[in-house]
C-alpha cells in the first residue's frame, strides 16, 4: 500500500503547484517599463552630484576647499583666488571627474553651505569616457535641471517653476514623515 | 564649457510600437491569437484537406507528374505548416511563461508583441550559420536536418480529420515509433560532432534519455494498437466512437503523458538542454538557421505529440457533426477544428507543466522511466490485452 500512497502524495503535490502556477496568470506583471515610463526616484538619493547657484545667480560655494579634502577618490579639482570685491575666495575652476566619483556622498556631508548637492537624475550612460569629466558649467547646469536635491545642512530643497528655491515640505524630507506621525502621536496621547 | 552632453539632451522619451505599458489591451492579445489559431485552421484545411480535394477532383492523381506535383506541393504545405505552428507556439509559450512568472514577454513587436517570433525568425536567417573549427563538419551540419526531418515527417501521419491525412499508413503506430526515434539521432550527434564538453555532456543526457523513454512510449502505443486491433491510426480513431480511450487505457495514457514530454526535452526532462548546468545543451555551438531547425523541431514536435495523445487517447476528430455527412468537405473542416482544440488545450496542459515542475536529477530521470514507467507501460499492455479480450468475447 505505501507506494500507493507515495504515488498518491506525488500527484496531490504536482497538482499543488499547477494549481499555484494557475492562480498566478492573473495576478499584475512587476515589469518596469523603464525606458518608456520613467521611475519615480525619491528626493534622497545619490545619484549624480550638482552644484547649487542662488536664486540671483550668484554661486552658493565658497571655495572652501572641503569637500576636494574629504574626497576619497581625490576627483573634485578646485583652484580660487581672493575676492578682489571684499572678503573670502571666489571660484576659477572647479572639475569633478564622474569616471571615477563613487558616489559616496562626503563631499555632500562636508559643504559648509549646501553647495554641492546630490540629485536624482540617474541618465548619465555615454561613450567616451572624457564626457564625464565635469566642470563648473556642467555641474551648474545640473543644478539648475534639478527639479529637487538634497543636502544633510538644508535638508530637500525644491526649485519652483518659478525659479525660487524653497524647502521642502516635511513629508518629503527623510525622517520627517516619520517625525511628523510622532508628532501627531504625541498630541494624541 | 563642458564637452559632455547635457541631460536635457538625454530627456528623449522613446515610444513602444504598437503596446502601451499604461494601457494593457488583453482584449487585443485574445484577437491575436483567436486569429493565430483561424491561420493554423487555415493552414490545416488548406495541407490536409483542400489541395488533396483538389487533386483527386481533377484526377490529376493518376497520371505521374500529377502525384510528383501533389507531392512536391505537399511537402511544400507540410513545411509551411511545420513553420507557422512553431511560430505561433514559441510566441504563446514566451507569453504563457511570462504571464506566470508575472512578466509581460515580448511586447515590442506587433500588438503585445505577438509578431516576436516572425522577427526572431528573420534574425535568425540572417544571421552568420558558423561551425566552430573542431566539430565534425559532416555530422555537425547534419544533425539539424535530422531532428527536423523527423519532427517534419510526423506531421505525415497525423490524421485530422475523417480521411484527412496524407498518408494513412496501415502501420501508423511504428512509424510513428520509428521516426520519432530518429530524432534522437539528431540531438545525439549534433551534441557529439560540436567538440564542446557541453554539448558532448547533453548529448549522452540527451541519448540516455531519449533512448530510456522511448521503451515506454512505444510501450504504451502498443497498448493502444492491441486494443484498438490496429495499427493504423484512422482505424484508431473509428474505433472510439463508444468510449475514448483514456478510460479504458488510463494506464498506458499516464505513461504516454510523461514519456512524451521527456521526448520533448522540456522542463522537467530538459536535461540535455540545462541551461543553468550545461550552456545549451546539445545545441550549445549552433547558430543561425542551424539552431532555427533544431528549435523549429522542438516546436513542431510540441504540436505533433500533443496532437498523436488526441489521436490515440482522446477520440482524435470526433465531436458533433450537426447533421453533416460525415466524409464531406464540410464536416472535414468542423472535424479538424474539434481536433485543432483538443490539441490545443493539451499544448496548454503541456505549457503548464513545463511551468511548473523543477528539473529532475539524471539518475531520477533514469529511475522513473526504467522503474516506475516501463513497468507501468507493461501493465498497460496487459490491461489493454485483457480487455481486447473480453471485447472478442462479448
Ligand atoms: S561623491 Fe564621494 S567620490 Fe564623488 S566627488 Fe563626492 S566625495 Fe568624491
Ligand atoms: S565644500 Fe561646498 S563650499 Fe566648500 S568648496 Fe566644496 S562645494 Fe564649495
């Protein structure tokens, strides 16, 4: 009898699964359509680097040297000279060389001013390798694409239609959704 | 200023051809393939009934160019044929695997991408055929044509309807035997000739596999000739006219089901072809129209077996006629249209079964067929014999 009941057992599992495999037809398809739908990609993430210019055009950075010091693979190039105007240093060169950029973020951390910040957009596939290497105008014209960006000093930052440059709500700040829910929760209670 | 292009360049958004990923149209993919399946009706008609009709009402039959031409343009059917079903079931089974694993297959080509076969049918023709410089030139270039040619000669026997067929042989049943085994040749030395440890390695899976299932498959095709007391396959068919035969010969069914599907090398007999363990298989070094044939094989043969289990288990053409004479044209083509959806549904069967299961390890394969099916086949054969017997008694 016990190879009865072995063959039993086989068949009730094969029909186990043929009836998993048919329930599945149904359910919705997980494919992302990538090329064709573009991801939505949250306001935090570091995807490629920007440097952010005020609202009258004038650069945000100070040419404080920071983030060339902290940067481990050594990719960001500055060279300043004296503001002719008053205090502080202007900028004359600043080059980042995305070949070789890992993406870590500690020239973000380090900015004493929010100037260099990270942006979602994420195309950045080319041939030649040379166009990675970022300068000035580049990144400034990455930064005035962004639509949004973070830096850990300011938080996210949106760029209206308008061209104003505003904080972001706290929904969209990281942590302030769940600072928010606490917030309510402790009112609550 | 920069020398890299800037994003806004890169801001293009490209458009899929004729399917949109926010609209899904299931209605227009079920078209598709209610059209597919008219077109293999079509094709059907057109090989097994029409152009034969149409000889012999001319009687173009009797003189010996008339039956060259019938049989050049027979042969030229049979291909076309060969050709559309595997082009319409490599597109479903892409879609069928899709749709479980929760993808959506091709998309890119035609309305939800049912056209993919077709345009993978043209790379293929365009593509460079190379032979690797250590392979057995003559058997490497020859195996394909094997597989095919057998896949291709089977659709000979396959009657779809009453006196629809283009050759009833009086010994069906080992023909079928006969040329389905000649497959195994092909797959056995285009593994071997190709000078590839991979394809060498799923050449002996592939022959002690093919080899181990034939036994059962034969089996249980004789099981089906003793008891229908015939080896022709239209005499099968008429002889279910009471009970089809997978009630009385459930057994010897069971035993054709799994044997045939090992025959087809797919999922949970797909050995000789791992992907995950051996590149490809037995296929490993072929390219271009070379690995188009023994694909196209492949396919035709997931038609043909399918189509020989309605014809022996499953009553063949038999369904309601509506009053028509049976042997007309007309009832001819409502025949084969209740054979055509037999066939269908098992092709499903079959997709879900290669769905489903993980593969087996070969010394399991071995086990299964030569202990558990070959003696399962034997009892087959007996029961079959007994109940022939108590047929004659009655
Ligand atoms: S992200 Fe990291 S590697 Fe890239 S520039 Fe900033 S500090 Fe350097
Ligand atoms: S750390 Fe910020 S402010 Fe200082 S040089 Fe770098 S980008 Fe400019």
């Amino acid at each position: 009898m016990s190879l009865f009941a072995e063959v039993w057992e086989a068949v009730k599992a094969v029909g186990a699964g043929l009836g998993a495999v048919n329930k599945r037809i149904s359910e919705p398809a997980v494919t992302e359509f990538y090329p064709y739908k573009k991801p939505e990609i949250p306001p935090v993430s570091v995807q490629f680097l920007a440097l952010i210019q005020n609202e009258d055009g004038t650069d945000r950075c100070v040419a404080c040297l920071q983030c060339e010091r902290v940067c481990p693979s050594q990719v960001i190039t500055i060279e300043r000279k004296r503001n002719p105007e008053g205090k502080g240093f202007v900028l004359e060169r600043f080059d980042l060389d995305f070949a070789n950029c890992m993406h870590c973020a500690n020239c973000v951390e380090a900015c004493p001013v929010s100037a260099i910040v990270t942006v979602g957009a994420f195309e950045h596939a080319v041939y030649d390798i040379n166009l990675l290497k970022a300068d000035k105008a580049m990144l400034d014209h990455i930064g005035h694409e962004a639509r949004v960006w973070y830096s850990p000093k300011f938080g996210v930052e949106l760029r209206t239609p308008e061209g104003k440059i505003q904080k972001a709500p706290p929904e969209m700040q990281p942590g302030g959704l769940a600072e928010l829910l606490k917030a309510e929760g402790g009112e609550a209670s | 200023m920069s020398r890299m292009p800037l994003p806004a360049d890169r801001l293009v958004q490209p458009k899929l051809v004729g399917y949109d990923p926010t609209r899904p149209r299931p209605w227009l993919e079920r078209l598709a393939y209610t059209l597919f399946f008219a077109a293999l009706w079509a094709m059907v008609i057109l090989a097994y009934g029409a152009v034969p009709a149409l000889f012999r009402r001319f009687g173009w039959l009797s003189t010996t160019a008339g039956f060259l031409a019938y049989a050049v343009v027979e042969a030229v059917l049979a291909f076309l044929l060969a050709a559309v079903v595997a082009l319409i079931l490599i597109v479903v089974l892409r879609k069928y695997l899709g749709k479980v694993q929760e993808r959506v297959g091709p998309m890119h080509y035609g309305p939800a991408g049912v056209f993919q076969t077709v345009f993978d049918a043209l790379k293929l023709l365009g593509k460079e055929d190379f032979a690797p410089k250590r392979v057995d030139w003559l058997i490497f270039r020859i195996a394909p044509a094997i597989v095919f040619v057998s896949a291709f000669l089977l659709m000979v026997a396959l009657p779809v309807a009453g006196g629809w067929v283009m050759a009833d042989l009086n010994v069906g049943l080992l023909y079928i035997v006969a040329v389905s085994t000649l497959g195994a040749y092909g797959v056995v030395l285009g593994g071997l000739s190709q000078g590839n440890k991979w394809g060498l390695l799923g050449g002996f899976r592939a022959g002690a596999q093919l080899v181990s299932y034939e036994v059962p498959l034969a089996l249980a095709l004789l099981a089906v000739g003793v008891y229908a007391g015939s080896l022709r396959l239209s005499d099968i068919v008429e002889h279910q006219y009471g009970v089809w035969h997978v009630v009385p010969l459930f057994l010897s069914f069971v035993v054709y089901l799994v044997a045939s599907i090992a025959e087809l090398k797919a999922t949970p007999f797909d050995l000789p072809e791992a992907e995950s363990e051996l590149v490809a298989g037995y296929n490993t070094e072929y390219s271009g129209m070379s690995f188009a044939f023994f694909f196209l094989a492949e396919f035709v043969e997931l038609f043909l077996l399918p189509g020989f289990m309605v014809v022996l288990f499953f009553g063949g053409w038999h369904g309601p006629l509506f009053g028509l004479a049976p042997g007309s044209f007309a009832a001819g083509v409502l025949q084969s249209l209740y054979f055509l959806i037999k066939v269908a549904v098992w092709v499903w069967i079959f997709l879900w079964i290669r769905a489903t299961l993980p593969r087996f390890r070969d010394d399991q394969l071995m086990d299964l067929a030569w202990k558990g099916l070959l003696p399962l086949a034997l009892v087959g054969l007996l029961v079959a014999a007994f109940l022939r017997m108590f047929l004659e008694v009655l």
